[in-house]
C-alpha cells in the first residue's frame, strides 16, 4: 500500500509542471477534454433542435458517461494488466473514428446516441489507466497539485471549448464543428504515442477479465475507508449534475435560448477557479479541514434557480457550484493512501467509473424530470439533494483525525 506522510510539504504548480512526463500527459488530457466538450455540446444541440425534448437533450449531454457503468464493472482489470499509453492511444483513435462517424450526418439522433454509448464503454479503462499513472509521475502533494492540475483542465478546457463550441457551430454547423473532436483525437493519440515513456501494466493476474474485475471491485468495497471515500467522491456532485441536465431547457424557459452555452460555461469556470484557488493558495492540511465546507457550495446555489433568476444570475450561482468541486482535492491523499498500489488502477477506475455513472443517471434523471415540471424547480431539487447528501457524509468530509 502507498504510505504517505501525514503532512507533505505544500508544492507548487511550477513544481508540478516541471516534471516533463506530467506535461505530456496533460496535454493529452486537455486535448481530450477539447474534443468531448465540442462533440458533447454539438450532439446536444442536434438532438434538443431535432426533438424538442428535454430527455433526450439530457441523455445526449451524457451519452458519452452512461458506458462508464458497463465499462467499469467488465473491462477495469485491464486498467492495471496492459501497459498505460498503449490503452490511451488506443481509445483516442476509437474516439476519432466515432467522432468522424457522426460529423459525416448519416446517421438519426437515436442511432447516434447508440454509437456514443457502444463506443464509450472501453472509456473507463483509458481513464482509469490515466489517473493510475499520475502518482507514478509525481509525489506528496505535488500529486494533489497534479490532481488539481487536471481538474482545472476540465473547468477551463471546458470554458474554451463551450465558448468556441458555440462558435464553431453557429459557423459550421454542428456535424462541421465535430471534425474538430476528430482532429483532437488525432492529436492526442500522436502525442502520446511519440512522447509519453512506456510503462508495464501494474497487475499480475491472469484469466477472465470480467472476473477479476468484479473480483478487485468488490474486495475494495468492502474496505470501510474505500467504500466511505468514494461516497463522499460520487453523490455530492453527481447530485448537482442532475441540474446541469436541464440547462439548455432552463435558458429556454427564461427566454434567453443562446444563454445556455453561458450557464455551461460558468460551471467549468468556476470549477477552474476554486481549485486555482484551494490547490494554491491552501496548506494540504487545511484543504482537508476544509472538505466539508466547499462540499456544500455544490448545492447550495441552486437553491436560488426556484425564483428563475436571469441568465446572468443564474450564471453566478452556478459558478460558485462549480467552485464547491474543490472539496475533493481534501479527499485525495487520503484515497490514495485507502487503495492497494498493486489494484490502483482498478481503485481510481472505480472511482471514476462511480462518478460519471451517477452524473449520467441523474443528468437523465434531470431531464425526466424537466418533462413535467419547470426547469428552474429542477435546478433547485438537484441542489437541496447535494446538500442532504453532503450532509449524511460528513463524517466522512471532515478532516482525520491525527
């Protein structure tokens, strides 16, 4: 197991960036997340303009998360018995065909919602060996640093790609802008491919895959520590995502159609923000403390979607939801401290697996929803059950004790 000091000695971002393995591997993440930013806004767009239905917007904004609940319970074991960049350059150049697929216009919105989930599903492996390989990169906190790092990229390739996503859309039309997730892809894979060392898969088991995946998952369920972290990792936000589900319904709702690539973009900004901020600016120590507290940012803001605030309001309380994210770069030693080293891979697939399979489900959840009641009210319920979950983990969130 991982043994790390109580409290590591605060790093800094030049420190994390200096590492020039780290650097490619971020690169090839923001690339990544370029490309499923445009690709997911795009098929948003084309199924809510062709259906005009908020359930099917929903799932469209999440077709490419749902596979993670397949992918996460019979293919992680590979996250740990094949070598790391093999996987991500793998399913960079299977993100570039789908991609290619769906900006050819062929196919109906049903079919290309079922081409996204199909081909998501090996997703989860590319993640988890992705996040398996950061702490083997980097150490202490600048491994909580690096965490931040990539979490920021999410918030911030996110505002770039929503702000020129929109852009590129209203020029190109949305099958033209997915041939900018095409070219992405390509990127990526080209980078790593050239750039990123070789590294031998962790695990040592052979067999069935499908076995030891749910053998590895439920071993690290039952450890209490495991199984209480990844909690505390998956339903406060998730819970949140639900609102995220309805936002192209609410800016509608509120007479303002083009606002909702902003309520997007002020979610991923503010993201990028609170872990600017808390990754920096805050001791490992306090970040930990700290956990509880930025955790109920999350939900909190919502609250005020019930009075249906405008576009810009409405942009600055899900910011300030954006920025509640942060909490988790309190958990972050501690998990990885939880896991088995030999298992990592699996353990942080698991935990993604987690996340973006209770994001899917509640986003659609958010959109069903949207179906028979006013957006706004959605937005509301979606914060008021983060808060209550936040509240049932506290024990959790608080800081450990010495």
């Amino acid at each position: 197991m991982t043994t790390l000091q109580a409290a590591p000695a605060t790093a800094t971002y030049r420190e994390v960036f200096a590492v020039r393995q780290f650097r490619v591997l971020f690169t090839g993440y923001t690339l990544f997340l370029g490309g499923e930013t445009v690709k997911m806004l795009a098929l948003s767009v084309t199924v809510y303009a062709g259906t005009g239905s908020p359930l099917l917007a929903a799932l469209a904004y999440v077709a490419g998360f749902l596979p993670y609940a397949l992918g996460g319970t019979l293919l992680l074991a590979y996250a740990d018995r094949w070598p790391p960049r093999a996987v991500m350059v793998g399913y960079d150049l299977v993100r570039a065909a789908v991609a290619a697929v769906l900006a050819a216009g062929l196919l109906s919105p049903t079919a290309m919602l079922m081409l996204v989930f199909v081909t998501g599903i090996p997703s989860a492996v590319a993640s988890a060996a992705r996040s398996a390989l950061l702490p083997e990169l980097l150490d202490g906190d600048r491994y909580v640093l690096g965490r931040a790092v990539f979490s920021m990229a999410a918030g911030g390739t996110q505002v770039l790609g929503f702000a020129v996503g929109g852009i590129l859309i209203a020029a190109l039309g949305p099958y033209g802008a997915l041939w900018i997730t095409v070219a992405s892809c390509l990127l990526s894979a080209a980078l790593l491919r050239l750039r990123l060392a070789e590294r031998p898969g962790r695990g040592t088991a052979a067999g069935y895959a499908v076995r030891e995946t749910w053998r590895v998952n439920r071993e690290l369920l039952r450890r209490p520590a495991v199984r209480s972290l990844l909690l505390a990792q998956w339903l406060p936000p998730a819970l949140v995502v639900g609102a995220e589900g309805v936002l192209v319904p609410y800016a509608v709702q509120i007479g303002v159609p083009d606002a909702a690539g902003l309520l997007f973009t002020a979610v991923a900004l503010g993201m990028l923000t609170g872990d600017l901020v808390i990754g920096r600016l805050v001791t490992p120590e306090r970040r930990e403390r700290l956990a509880g507290p930025l955790a109920l940012l999350l939900g909190a803001p919502l609250l005020g979607f019930v009075l249906s605030p405008g576009p810009v309001a409405a942009a600055l309380l899900l910011a300030v939801s954006g920025s509640g994210v942060a909490y988790q770069l309190g958990l972050a030693r501690r998990f990885l401290k939880a896991v088995p080293e030999a298992n990592r891979g699996q353990a942080f697939g698991l935990a993604l697996t987690g996340t973006m399979t209770l994001q899917g489900l509640f986003a659609a959840g958010g959109g069903a929803l949207g179906e028979v009641s006013a957006p706004g009210l959605v937005v509301g319920a979606a914060g008021a059950a983060s808060l209550l979950a936040v509240w049932g983990l506290w024990r959790v969130l608080a800081p450990p004790r010495a």
